[in-house]
C-alpha cells in the first residue's frame, strides 16, 4: 500500500456492513470510501483509516450499513390521498372514490406536491429509489430531483382519457417528449407504464411493445391483481391476462408485473421462462383482500421479485421495512414453509432485486466498488433493536423505518440523524392541509 492515503470525499465507518451482494455476507467493523458519488472501497475501518484521506467520515457505532431500498411500484403523488379511502374492495375503491376525486384535481401542482411529501416520506424511511406510475410524470420527477432522490418514472398509458391526456397516443407523445428531455439526468431513469390489461387495448399494447423494444426500456404494468379482473379478461377476450399479454409480446425480462396475486403454475413457469420480475405488493394485497400471492413458489421457481409500497392511498405506507417483514411472514404461512423467504432474501428484494427489475443493478442495489453510493443508516441501539445476534435478521424481523437515521442518494446526504438535509422550498404540513381542505369532500361521498 502506497504511504501517501488516497483523498475521496466520504468514509463512513459502521458497526455492519451488509453489502447484500454477496448474500448472507455481514461486514463487521467496516468502512465505505465514496469519491464523486460512487463507492470506491468497502474494507475493514483500521485500513480504510490508512488508505483513504476524506473530506468528510461519518461514523456509525451502533448502526447497520445497507443500501438504499428500492420501491419497486408506486403512485407517489397519491399522498395527498392517504385514507381519503378506506375498507373498500379494489374496483369500489378505484372508480366510486379515487378516480372522481382524481378527476376533479389531478393537476400538475397536485402531482408536484404530492410526490413532494412522498419523497420526504420514503427518504426518511431509508428508501432511495422510487418506481413510479402516474399522471404528470414530468412534475413528480421535478420533485424527485429537487428533493436529490433517484425515480424511475413510468411513461404513463391507458386508453381511458385524462386531465394529463386525451387518450393514448396522447400519453404516449407526452411520455416519449419528457423521456427526451429528461434522459440525460442522473438520478431518473424510465418505463414504459402501461396501467393495467383492462384499461388498455391490443392496438395500444402493439404500439407500446414496439417502443419499448426500440428505447430498451422496463413495462411496469399491474397484472392478475383480482379474480375480477381475470375473470373480466376471459368474459372480453377468451383468455386470461397473462396469456394475452404473451400473444402480444409484452412478456419477457422488460416486463415488471405488478402484484401477481392470482398465478397458475403455468403462468409461474412463463415469468421464468421470459425472465420477467414481479412488483410484490403485500400490504395493499392485504388491504384490498385481492388475495396471497405465491411468492415461495415464485422465488424457488427462479422469479425475480421486488417489493413496492403501492400507492399511499391504498396502503397507507410508503415504508418498505413494513414490506419486508410482511412479505417474509406472508410467504411463510402461504408454503406452510417457516424457512420460507428468509431475512436476507427479504433485505434482497427490497435492494438488488428491486434495482434488477428496473435494470439498474449495474448501479444500485448493493454495497459494492463502483455503484453509486445510495446507502442507508439503521440504528441500533434502542432497547427495542437489543440484544442483536444477527443483524441482518433485526432489519426485516425487529426494525422500522423510525430506526433510519442517515440516507446518502448518489453520495449526498439527504437524511441526517432522522431529519431531512435538504427540506424542500415549499412547506409540507401547509401543503397538506391545502390539498386536504380541497379533498375533504371527497369523504362525505
């Protein structure tokens, strides 16, 4: 080693280390060195103490060191709608509350403001990347980058009309221009957003694959959600979602199928055989009673799976720690399995695997040289997280996101002991009130 330490701008030295790549793998006593955004090392603290030279160290005695958690599937904005709606099956729910109140104000303001307190939210629950799907992709971007969090923005597309657009090719041109005005910003990426089988025609789904083949990106759509919608699908086109979706094209490893509650093996088999991920969504699977989705069988068939928070309006959570534990226990009682969907294949599908669906592990998902630097802080040392024999475990099975107290996105610090670094420029509590005092209505309906 050369006696002269290498400058870089950030070591943060943790009690845990856990990479997630390798699995299982827990680092004791280890530091990570981040020059311009990036990781350069993860190694033992008394080296990287000799080795690096930092603009900053931060350290975490009583903390474990992950990477920031990836939200596979979400409608950010829907914030603003958090229990405008409750108790109700998913079809009462979406057209008798939510799409009359969206109706009457959706805007770009509402979008803006409402992924403002989604982000601040995420943020402070250690979630660095969002995956989202709504109206005005354009305005929550902006909010994503001005609050320094990474998106991966869903290019929207129904063939029911909107105040964002009149009808698909509307969407589509939209979604396209802002793809070709925001591409070269570091922190966004993009999917094509198909909102779900029974909201989009054949002649929509030909044009989207076609897109989405030629710009190489993700199609993020919900799929086999309810037996409703199945059974909706068979009455309409003589076959079940899945199935129609594969004689247009649309199944393969771009696809991100969004809850996949209702699967036959077969359709199992399909995702795998095409190299397609799944959106697990288990608190809003529960909420909504839409039903267990075979994620054991799932995971040992080979799927690759990602878990997301669905929209706050139907969870009422943007907290992927409450996923984790949710998805484990689910995913046990399911299989009838306890080894089922183990603590570190949990902390898995809330990182890497979610970072792989949107084909962004090149970058992030783990702890490792060259990706960016988005990692999060849990603290342990609350009598509620003691003792700790092992740490990957307390972070699905006794941790919360109120344990969270640093987030770095890209190497800047965003969260710092529990509190917002960068709050944005707009209030948030009068924001919510606002929005709150104009939606109010919505709940004597």
């Amino acid at each position: 080693m050369s006696s002269n330490p290498e400058s870089i701008d950030l070591l943060i030295d943790a009690r845990w280390v856990i990479p997630v790549n390798p699995p299982k793998r827990v680092l004791e006593h280890h530091s990570v060195a981040v020059r311009d955004g990036r990781i350069v090392a993860v190694a033992p603290r008394a080296w990287a103490l000799t080795a690096y030279l930092a603009a900053e160290r931060v350290s975490l005695p009583k903390h474990a060191l992950i990477p920031g958690m990836v939200n596979l599937h979400t409608h950010a904005s829907m914030a603003l709608m958090r229990g405008l709606a409750d108790d109700m099956p998913l079809m009462q729910w979406l057209e008798d509350r939510i799409r009359p109140a969206e109706a009457k104000h959706v805007s770009p303001q509402f979008v803006y403001d409402g992924a403002l307190l989604a982000c601040a939210e995420m943020l402070r629950g250690g979630i660095t990347c969002f995956n989202e799907m709504y109206f005005y992709p354009g305005d929550a971007a902006r909010a994503a980058l001005d609050m320094g969090m990474r998106a991966a923005l869903g290019l929207i597309v129904t063939d029911v009309p909107s105040a964002y657009a009149s009808d698909a090719d509307d969407y589509l041109a939209k979604g396209l221009a802002l793809r070709d005005a925001l591409r070269e910003q570091q922190l966004l990426s993009f999917c094509m957003a198909p909102h779900a089988p029974y909201t989009v025609s054949d002649k929509t789904f030909a044009r989207l694959i076609t897109l989405a083949e030629e710009l190489d990106l993700p199609v993020h759509m919900h799929v086999h959600e309810t037996e409703d919608e199945i059974q909706r699908s068979l009455a309409r086109h003589g076959l079940r979602p899945l199935e129609r979706l594969r004689r247009l094209g649309l199944v393969g490893p771009n696809l991100i199928a969004v809850h996949a509650i209702h699967l036959a093996h077969d359709e199992i088999e399909l995702l795998v055989q095409n190299g397609s991920s799944v959106a697990h969504c288990p608190s809003s699977n529960l909420k909504f009673a839409n039903g267990f989705a075979p994620v054991a069988r799932m995971l040992a068939e080979g799927v690759n799976i990602g878990l997301g928070t669905d929209g706050p309006a139907s969870n009422n959570r943007l907290d992927l720690f409450q996923e984790m534990r949710q998805a484990a226990l689910l995913a046990k009682v399911v299989s009838a399995d306890a080894r089922a969907l183990p603590a570190h294949q949990a902390l898995s599908m809330a990182t890497l695997d979610g970072a792989r669906a949107l084909r962004l592990d090149h970058a992030i998902g783990s702890i490792e040289p060259g990706k960016f630097a988005d990692l999060t802080a849990v603290e342990f040392s609350a009598p509620d997280m003691l003792p700790c024999f092992d740490p990957i475990s307390h972070l699905v099975y006794a941790a919360g996101r109120e344990n969270v107290s640093h987030v770095w996105v890209a190497g800047r610090l965003l969260v710092q002991n529990r509190a917002l670094k960068t709050p944005p420029k707009n209030d948030l509590e009068n924001l919510a009130v606002l929005w709150h005092n104009k939606l109010s209505m919505e709940t004597k309906a």
